[in-house]
C-alpha cells in the first residue's frame, strides 16, 4: 500500500502498527520520520515559495511587456547616431550667445545705416525743394530741420507723413513749402521788382554778427538777419 508522507489522527489509527513506527507527531498530525527526503518530494512550503516566485516573475514579465511597447518601431542604430549629434550640439552650445551677440551688433549698424541713409534723402529733397521756389541758400539747413518734424524719407527717396492737409489729405512737400512761404517769408529770396535800391551795391552784404549753421535754435532766431544779411553764418 502507498504511504502517506503525512497522516491525520485517524489515518494514523488505521495505519498497521509497524508503520505506526515511521510517523512522528507534530503540530498535530503524524508526519513520516526520514533523514532526508525522498526522491521527487516537495514540501508545501517550497511549493508555496515557487508559487509567489512565479506570481512575482509573471508580474514583472507584464510590466516589462508595457514598458519595451514604448520603443516599438525604433532602430537601435538611428537612436545612437542621434544621441551623438545631440552631444554635438550640446558641445557647440556655448559659441551660440557669442554669435547672437555679434548678429545684434550687425543689425544695429545696419539700422543705423539705413537710418543715416534716409536722413541723407530727406535733405536731399527737402533742400531742392526749398531752392527751387527761391529759398535763401543759408536757411536750407533750418528749414530740412523743420521737415524732419513732418517729413519721414523712404529708402526708395520718396516722402511720407501722418500730417493732412485742411481737406485730410496728406500734406506734400511742394504744400508745406508754399505755407512756410506765407507764414516764414524772411525764409525765401524777396522776389524782384520795382523799389527803392538796396544801400549796399556792392552786392555784399554788411559785416555783423555771426551764427553757426549747427545750432538751430540760434540758426531761428537771427534767421531774419540771416535773410537780410545783417547776420553771417559759418
């Protein structure tokens, strides 16, 4: 008849008596009384340890399984070619703010360029203008000065403004030349005719007071000397 590695009280009972002989009690059952387990024997404390190890490894298994889904499609040899220009420029990083700082520097001197180059077209213009209709050659600058308060040179040369005329349209240059013509007379060459002559024959105008052309504020306050030649201007 087989044995049983463990007995209950009454199997034990049943057990002939010289088998009796092999079982010891403990914990309350009658368990078999060897040195050494038999062959292919399994306690159920290791079997319940390989069933936790199992569970264990299962769930790791899984979670492996989920993580290894995120990299589904990527080629190992892709990623490190990559990785090594991502350590590239990271290496080069630190020259960027030096180059940024030299592009700023460029684009300043470019605007200011094109900032003295529209400058440049504005007198240009506005003196031309203003010779044309018989303005005096030493009030040119004083009057480009007074335009520039209007007046915004394009790169192209031509003339904008935000100011309108009585009837809204933009003023021209032409327009506010034929104002300042009416209201700063003493700016334009009297014109020829009829009249007592002038004292001076000599076609040189008297010594006097001078002002220079690069102080506009004293430029308009002697400018009626100025157009009358009792003031000299250097």
């Amino acid at each position: 008849m087989p044995v049983k590695p463990t007995l209950s009280e009454q199997e034990f009972r049943e057990l002939p008596k010289p088998l009796q002989l092999l079982y010891v009690e403990r914990g309350g059952q009658h368990v078999i009384d060897l040195e050494t387990a038999p062959p292919g024997y399994v306690p159920s404390s290791k079997l319940d340890e390989f069933r936790e190890s199992n569970r264990s490894l299962n769930s790791a298994k899984s979670e492996l399984e989920e993580k290894l889904k995120a990299f589904e499609g990527i080629d190992p040899a892709a990623y490190q070619r990559l990785k090594t220009r991502l350590t590239e420029l990271e290496a080069q990083a630190g020259t960027v703010p030096e180059t940024t700082a030299k592009l700023t520097e460029v684009e300043a001197q470019l605007v200011a360029e094109r900032e003295a180059h529209r400058a440049t077209r504005l007198q240009a213009s506005v003196a031309a203008a203003f010779m044309a209709m018989g303005g005096e050659p030493r009030a040119a600058d004083f009057v480009t000065q007074l335009a520039g308060k209007i007046f915004t040179a394009n790169d192209d040369g031509t003339l904008t403004t935000t100011a309108r005329d009585a009837e809204g349209a933009p003023v021209t240059l032409e327009g506010w030349l034929g104002q300042q013509q009416k209201e700063r007379a003493f700016l334009f060459k009297p014109s020829k005719g009829g009249g007592a002559a002038h004292a001076n024959t000599g076609g040189q105008p008297p010594a006097g007071p001078t002002v220079s052309k690069h102080d506009p504020l004293e430029f308009g306050k002697n400018i009626e000397g100025i157009a009358a030649g009792r003031v000299q201007v250097n």
